[in-house]
C-alpha cells in the first residue's frame, strides 16, 4: 500500500501511467521511457530490556499520537541498519545502546506511511539516561508482563517473539536461584526439577527395590544384611518422604536436625556402625540419582540444568540428613 501515489514524472514532468512489468502493476512514464520501482521504507525498532523490563516511548507525532511503542524510527540513506537503530534510540531515549542480536524482521502496511519493512534489534544499554526527546514524550520502563497496547503490530509482534525465545533461559535462572539459595529450608518455589521429583515419586517402589538390594548386599552395610527388609523398606520410605516434604518446603531445617540426630542415636542403639549409616543415606542418595539420570530425558538443554538442579537439591538434603546422624550418633 503506497500513502500517495505519483502523478507526474520527476523526470520530465509529464503525467505518468500505470503499465505492467513481471505482473506488477508500476507508474510509468511514456515520454522516459521510465518505469517506477516502489519499496518498502525500512524501519528500525529496538527492544532494550533491564531486569526483564523493556524500555518504551509514548508518541508525540502523528500517526498514533500518546501511544506507547519501542524506540522506531526510519533507516536514512547511507547509514546501516544497526547503526539507524542505535541513532533512534539515542535520539528518542538518550541511551546509548550496543547491537545484541536481530530479533525480527516483519512486513506492514501501513495506512499513514504505507508499505513498510520492519527490522527489530535487541540492544543493551552502555551509556545514557533514559530521557524522552525528538518525537517521544515520555520513556519508560514496563514490566514484560504488562505491557500496555502499542502502536505497531509488528511491535507486538517482535516482542512476543523475544519473550518467548527468552522464557526457557528465564526460567533456569530462576530456577537455580530458587535451588541454592537460603530458601530451601523455608519457603520453595516452583523450580525446574520439580518434574523429575514426582518422577521419582512415582517409581519410589522401584528405587526402593534397587536399594535394598544393595544395602543387603554391600561390603559397607554388613549388619544391614542381617536386618529385616520390611522394617529396611519402611525405613527407606520415611527418608523418601522427608526429602519430597523438604522439597515441597513443608519439612524444614530444624525437621532435618531433628529427625536424623534421633535416627543416629537410634541406629548406635540397634548395633550399626556409624560408617554404616553413612553408607546406607548414601546409597538411596546414588540410587535416586541414578534413578534420574536413567529417565532418558536428554533432549533439549533445559533438560541438562533441571537434572544439574536436581543433583543440588539431593546433594543439599542428604548432606545434611548425613552430619545430623553422625552428631546424634556420636552423642
């Protein structure tokens, strides 16, 4: 869609016609022998994001005059695409950006200045205060989760493109923030792992199997070999179900000390050694990590940092589960 169309040959100044060329339809001036080529006008928007906040312009100028957008603005003759993004954002927020990567690239028509070719960029920030100026009235941030109605769709469009190519990242960092953080005592959040520990939940009678096993049989736990195996798999059970409630933030630190310093004095009391003990919380560690590693889920690379945040927060439960036993032990 072209805003105005010629009417005379720039030229010579006589009236141009429209004449067919490759099926396209272009003014065409008789007298020059000279046809038109008309092309999109190249547009240049910038996506700038500060702790998941993306910095938008409010409007002066017609068309869509007090609405927000991202920093655009038209690509000038003899400058690049990137350098006429970071131009526009100095000129319309003050900030001095550095090309990141191009995030899209989208077709418009558009009825004020019709067809128009939009090149969205992300930029980081390494100088400036945001500030409006040129056309812009206002510059803030916005959080990526509420973002108001902008004037572009492509706008729209290139947005939705970058919050969706960022989510998986988002969400491992969130994640691992979650996972070694001081708030596994207290307060969980949803993390990454979660899946694979209802995974583990689910198969809690197979891993306890394997364990048995191998407590009855390795050269560490001789006197485990001798005990009964349904008092074994209740036991097995209980640590199960207070690394899941440790987990889900209902069991907590001073539930851990507790628990396990009794279970030491416990376990002195029953003839095992300590080493033994030891050894036994260590083999349902492996044989839950193992569990894991063999679910076969190495597919993409959200699937390496959930099982790397997993290995955190086994080894971060049965550390502990393992000194309190040893100090109710040797009390």
């Amino acid at each position: 869609m072209n805003k105005n169309r010629r009417k005379y040959c720039h030229v010579c100044g006589l009236r141009v016609i429209r004449k067919k060329e490759d099926g396209i339809l272009r003014d065409y001036c008789k007298e020059c022998h000279l046809l038109f080529y008309d092309n999109p006008l190249p547009v240049v928007s910038i996506i700038l994001v500060s702790e998941r906040r993306v910095l938008l312009v409010k409007r002066g100028r017609k068309p869509y005059r007090g609405k927000w957008c991202l920093p655009t603005g038209f690509a000038e003759s003899g400058e690049s695409i990137a350098d006429a993004a970071l131009r526009e954002l100095k000129e319309e927020t003050g900030v001095i950006g550095r090309i990141v990567q191009l995030i899209d690239v989208n077709s418009s028509s558009n009825y004020f200045y019709g067809d128009l070719l939009f090149l969205t960029y992300e930029v980081e920030s390494v100088g400036g205060i945001p500030r409006p100026a040129d056309d812009a009235v206002a510059v803030k941030y916005f959080s990526l989760e509420k973002i108001p109605v902008l004037a572009f769709d492509s706008n729209i469009k290139a947005l939705n493109h970058y919050i969706k190519n960022k989510k998986e990242y988002w969400d491992i960092v969130d994640s691992f923030r979650s996972a070694v953080g001081d708030c596994m005592d207290d307060t969980m959040q949803v993390l990454l792992s979660d899946t694979l520990v209802e995974l583990i939940e689910q198969h809690s009678m197979q891993i306890a199997s394997l364990w048995l096993e191998d407590v009855t049989t390795n050269a560490t736990t001789p006197t485990y070999h001798r005990f009964s195996s349904v008092l074994l798999f209740e036991r097995f059970e209980r640590v199960l179900s207070h690394f899941r409630d440790w987990l889900a933030g209902s069991y907590g630190g001073q539930n851990i000390q507790t628990y396990y310093t009794h279970l030491g004095r416990e376990r002195r009391l029953e003839g095992f050694r300590l080493s033994e003990v030891v050894s036994a919380l260590n083999l349902i560690k492996k044989h839950i990590w193992e569990f894991a590693l063999s679910r076969d889920i190495w597919h993409r690379t959200i699937d390496i940092y959930k099982m790397l945040e997993l290995e955190r927060r086994i080894a971060l439960f049965f550390d502990k589960a393992v000194y309190y036993t040893a100090t109710g032990y040797e009390e």
